[in-house]
C-alpha cells in the first residue's frame, strides 16, 4: 500500500494507469432488442448463405444475354418473379421474365436488364434497348455472407446497423459484454442535497446528478449513495457500501475534504491509491486507486473538473469495462475564433461551441468564461478544445483539436444541403 | 388526397416537407434523473445567486491587499475558512485567513493570494512573496447566475451538463416535451421472423430490428407491430392500429409490394401522400404521407437503403419532434482515400471509415461493398460520405462531407495523445 504524497501524473501516464485496471465484468445472454450499446460477447456466423440464390440487383427483367448480343431485341415475358417468390419458369430462346431487386433468376437466365433500359410493347411483350453481358446486375447466392462465414466478432459494439444485422442471422438472443455497476458518493459537509430545504447560502449538490448523465449516457444506470458527512467513521460506511461495486466515483466536496477525509478513509479501507494529481486544467486534483476488482475515482469537487475528469479518465475506463474497441470520444479538427493563453505545462481542455464556417469548415469558440464553478458553460458546450501541455498560447485562425461531447452530436444545419433551412 | 404517380422530391425539398410537418406531442413532468436526452418545455430560472457570497477562486489566503501593495509581507493566520463556512473573523491590519477554492471571503478581505505564491513561516504566520491588487482571484457573489436569471431556456437539450444545472436550481423534477409514440411495421409475404423456424431459402426480416436500434439511439422505445402479409384487408387491418401513434415506419418489402399493396392500402385509410420518391441513392423509394397528426413513412425494403433513408428523413423529424433544436447528425471534413465514381443526379451516401492521417486530419474510406443489400457495411461504418447531386465524381485525397453515424461516436485512439496507446 504503497503511497506517494506528490504522485502527479501526466494525462497520458493516468490513462494508460487506469485503463489498465479497466477489465471486464463477465457475459449475459440477453434479447437483441435490448442490446444496442452493448458490445458482443461471441463471434456470431452467418446461418445461411445470403443471398441464398443468385438474385437480381434491379427492378428489370431476367433475360438469356444470347438473346441479345446486338441489343434491341423484343423478348416474351414468360412470369413475374418477385422477392421471396419460386421461378417456375425455365428461359428459352426469346424468353425473359419481369423480376424484382431481390427477387431469385429463373433457370436459364444469365443478366438483368434494368427497367430503365426498356420499353413495354404489349402486356407479355418488351422491348429491350441494350445489349448485355453474362451476369449483368446479377447478386450471387451468397455474396453478402456464406453460411458458416463469422459476420460479427466478439467485441463489436452493437449500433442499430449491427441489430440488423443480428436478425438477418437470426440471433433473437445475444451474449453480451455484463455491464460494470457503478455507484456515485459526494462527500462533504457543507453540500446541500436536492431534496434538502434551500438554504440562501448553502452550496447545491450538483455533482452527483451530472455524473449521472454522464454514466447514464454510456448506457449504465449508476447508483448514486448520497452525501456522505465529513465525519470519517460515517464516511467510511458510505464508502464501504460503494466498494461492492465495480465503479465508485467519489466526488469530493472541497480539495481539502479530498484530503483530509477521504483519502485517509480509504487507505483505511485498504484502497491501494495510485495517483493523486493530474497535469491537466481544469481537473488538477484526480485521485485514482482500486480495492480488489473496484476501481476508484476520487474526482474534483469543482463541477466543471469533475466533468472534465470524468470524460478524460472515466469514460475510458468504463468503455473498456463495457467492451468496447473505442474507448474515445470523437475528435474533429477546427479553427480558433480567438486567441487562447496557456503557460506550458498541464493539458488545458477549453470548452468550446462549434460553429459552421462558409467553407463547410467548423469555427470553435469559447463558451466565455472558463471558470471552473460555472457549470452554465457545460450545459452549452458542443466539446472541448485541446491545448497541449507544451504549448505556448495559441492564436485566433490556429487549426485545434475538439473532443466532441454530448452535447456536440447533433448539430443545427445539416451541413450538407444549399438551402440553410435544412 | 392528391397524389402524383411520379412525385419525385429532391432531398431538400423532402426533408423541408417532413419537417413542416413534425409538431411537438405535449409535455410532461419527469424526474430529473430520467431527463437524460429529453428537451425542457419550460425556461428554468436561477433560484438564489451563484456564487452566494464573494468566494475565493483559489486555494490560498483571504488578505486585504493594502498590506501588500510592495509585496513580501509577513501575515497572521487569524482564520481557516473551508466551502461552506461561515466566515466569523474580520480581518485587521497584518491579518490573513487561510481559505479554500469556494469558501466565503471574511469580511475585511479583497483579494486572495494563491499558496504557490506564499511560503509558511509558523503554523499562524504566512510569508506572502507577491504584490496584489484589490479583487484578485475572487469570484463575486452573482458571478455565475444572480436569482432570477433564466439559466437554461425551453427547447434546451438535457446533456449531463444541463442536468448538473438544474441540480444546482434544484430542480428535482422538469418540465420536458413528450416523447411522440413511434410503430414500426414490416410489411412483405416473403418475410421471415425472426422467431419463426429457418427456411434456408427465405429472406430474413431485418429492417425492423435496425429501425427500433435507430428510434431507441433518438431515446425512444418503439413498439414493432410484426409483419403484415400483403393481402389487404390484413395489411389495411396492421396500418390502422399503426395510425393510432404520432408516427409510422412502415418498412416495405419489395418496391413492387410498396406501390402494389401499401400504397392503395395507405390512401384507402385516407393517408394523405405528399411524396414517394426522393432524389438519392441508397433510398430512391421512400415515401412520406400524413393522416391527422399521424406522420407515415414508407422506407425501402432493401436494408441499407431503410437504415440511410432513416437518418436522413426520419432522424431530424423525431428529433425535432422531441423537441430539439439541433436535428441534424454532426458532419466533419475528411479526404477521400479513393475516387468515387458519381453520375450528377442523386445525392449518394457512400458508407465509409474514418482513419486518422498523421497530420490529425480524418481519411475516408470506403467500406467496400456499397450494394444496398448488404448490412454487413452499415454494422462497420463510422459514417456517410456525402456526394451532391450535381457531383461529377471525386478523386483520391479530395474533401469531403462526412455525416458521422452512431458507430462513429467514439473512436479508438484519444486524437490528442503523442504515445499512440491511448
């Protein structure tokens, strides 16, 4: 149990520090239609070839391509085939049937003329305008996927795309990646809670309920304990109770409250801490240790720090519990509105709003201020830009990095269409 | 109930009809920790100043800035102030107190020096080694928000930042827009369900279970009516109870069985259609029609060309009957690892990776196959290039609009760490 009072870690070095306690949680089989954001837990295989026979890539007519190596014959339509129907018709010479986009070839047919490229004469009578070559807008039996091939590996995040794909292969049931509890203590006692009379001078509890959101957002229901009292034997029941959990975010009251009361309560419960301090702004006091399986976060009392923090180090953390590949928010590139001062040394995390430029390109600016009690700039922000630690200012027109948040996934126009209303 | 045969709408134009067309459904009242995604149907105001009192912005000493206007003062600690006390000292002459980020300023003070400017002498006697001005790293009381301000306006998303806002108001419950009720129904005799036994010969219904991963990705759980078979006073019987809900996906099978048996039925039961095809590729059959308030979308069977047609059509009009302002997905500029083939026309949507290049700028890359009946594409994408219509074709290395999907939320490496590991 092994301590180091100045334990101050790059943000780099406190990443790889607690991804590498992020481990995963077990498997449960649970119902497709309740797994989207869930990672697999199995390879899953196709079942069946698909498509299962040739079919065609076009609404068209199914034709022999002999019939028409100079174009411009007129074919007997011989049978309507649609989607999921069995041809019964064999093709002879001068033979074609009408078909559907996925729809099987009848016997004897080699290409697909696209209704496009032809002409009705009678009711069982078309003209077809083009000539063709063999396999002309043919999908062959089992060009998506052959029965047996793995279609999904373990691992993969399940998006709405992967849900379907789910049912093509007829998984109504998929075992998937358990999800890491996580309960949520804030301690201090001069926190006032949401349901608490207000009291004109008190300090709101804040904390407890944005991080929420933010474990909520990744698809976890958090459990939140309460506000537990400076008093170390009743705080050191609070945290008892956290450390059933995979996760316990300890939000501290006041930096003093951190180190004063609870870091000793949890060297007392036998937390091994690894860190205490982050090179990072806002976010500076970030403390991280694990007790067994649990892994704790203690994070600033600040409620822009503890956000801040919580999306460099937690969000991680619980992607990789969850078992996904990407552990990362999305980041874009964008450019300045304004200058930015940074003395070199922390990573500096600006909160920012995005805003479309005239060449399709994204504008970043300040929220306005930058301090870390005002959480009206969280609850406005599209993501954060990045200043790195060894930077030495930046000027307005400088290209930055932005990690998109929440906030930031949607987006008022729809970047692509002239018209502005859209 | 007009209806033209060839009602063919340029995707601007069908998406300014869609949207003319999606109304919020009424309010409701919810707790806040069920608030996540949904939008406020209310302005929220501020119920006491924030800060509630001048606070130090620093961790360090609460000092009247008249004894140091030449610097390096020796001071008495008269006082120790945390977050949330109530400051009892009044500073006189050669008087300090100690103070935490967040506490009261004693009366008597008007700057803070922060404790890496101060050396201690005694544990009552602090060494100050710099000059200050009055009002130096103080926040004032009202900084934040002053009582009575509206601090988060109707129509605002609620991120985890908003709900640690109204946390700190003290809202425990919101006011917010109701969610409209969503029905999602297949429709197709080829169809096969996904509980029903595997004919290696049938075609699997899939578009049903992508489509609720997309409504359940918008924050809403839809309710799947099943497969409708294409007799029509069965299919008439499904749309009704499909009418019944603020909005309708009906997921064709074939194009022929849209306009065959869909069609006659919709307009039978006195939907009213106001297009049928759009100007894009995947997706060129969709059609949207209204019956009251009832908003009725006809996807294209094909699985890729529903899930496209989804994002772009139905996305922004659930969003914004949700209450959003922002309808659209995020969009960043990438370049084109490869040329893409492009016939002026159709706006295309071509399914595509993102890779991050060496200079921090995004390389897009297509998922190989763009056959529209292969989902195995949409369950890898990151996101959907995007080629005007009046396109001629895009070579290697040019730039291009990404619209970034669900599965490109979240990325594999941190976009701003040098190691490469994280």
């Amino acid at each position: 149990m092994t301590m180091n009072d100045e334990k101050t870690y790059s943000v780099a070095d406190a990443l790889a520090c607690v991804l590498k306690h992020a481990t995963l949680r077990g498997v449960e089989e649970i119902a497709l239609d309740q797994a989207l954001w869930r990672t697999l837990a199995e390879d899953v295989r196709a079942n069946r070839d698909q498509p299962p026979y040739d079919v065609s890539a076009m609404d068209g007519f199914a034709v022999r391509s002999a019939d028409l190596t100079v174009g411009g014959a007129a074919l007997t339509i011989v049978e309507d085939i649609k989607a999921g129907d069995r041809p019964k018709a064999t093709l002879g010479a001068g033979q074609c049937a009408r078909i559907m986009t996925g729809a099987a070839l009848p016997t004897g047919a080699d290409a697909v003329i696209r209704v496009e490229d032809t002409r009705p004469l009678t009711d069982t009578l078309v003209e077809i305008t083009v000539p063709v070559k063999p396999g002309n807008d043919i999908r062959r039996r089992g060009d998506n996927m052959r029965c047996g091939d793995v279609v999904l590996t373990a691992g993969t995040a399940i998006t709405p795309g992967v849900m379907g794909l789910l049912a093509t292969v007829k998984r109504a049931r998929v075992s998937v990646h358990a999800r890491p509890r996580v309960a949520i203590l804030s301690s201090g006692d001069e926190l006032e809670a949401l349901d608490a009379p207000l009291n004109p001078h008190g300090i709101p509890e804040s904390n407890s309920h944005a991080l929420t959101g933010q474990v909520q957002a990744l698809g976890i229901d958090p459990v939140r304990l309460g506000i537990a009292p400076d008093k170390p034997e009743v705080l050191a029941r609070y945290i008892r109770q956290g450390l059933d959990y995979d996760v316990l975010l300890v939000s501290g009251g006041s930096s003093v409250g951190m180190h004063d009361h609870v870091r000793p309560t949890l060297e007392a419960l036998g937390v091994v801490m690894h860190f205490w301090r982050v090179e990072m702004k806002p976010g500076f006091p970030l403390a991280f240790g694990t007790h067994g399986s649990t892994l704790v976060f203690g994070l600033p009392g600040n409620p822009v720090s503890s956000m801040v923090s919580f999306e460099q180090f937690v969000s991680p953390t619980l992607r990789r519990m969850l078992g996904h590949r990407s552990l990362f928010r999305r980041t874009l590139t964008a450019r300045l509105t304004h200058s930015i001062k940074h003395r070199p040394g922390r990573v500096e995390f600006v909160r920012v709003t995005l805003v479309a430029g005239n060449d399709g390109r994204w504008n970043a600016a300040s929220t306005g201020s930058q301090s870390s009690g005002d959480l009206t700039s969280m609850a406005r922000l599209d993501g954060l830009a990045i200043v790195p630690a060894d930077c030495a200012g930046l000027a307005a027109g400088d290209a930055v990095q932005i990690q998109l948040l929440d906030g930031g996934m949607f987006q008022e126009t729809s970047g692509f269409l002239a018209d502005g209303t859209a």
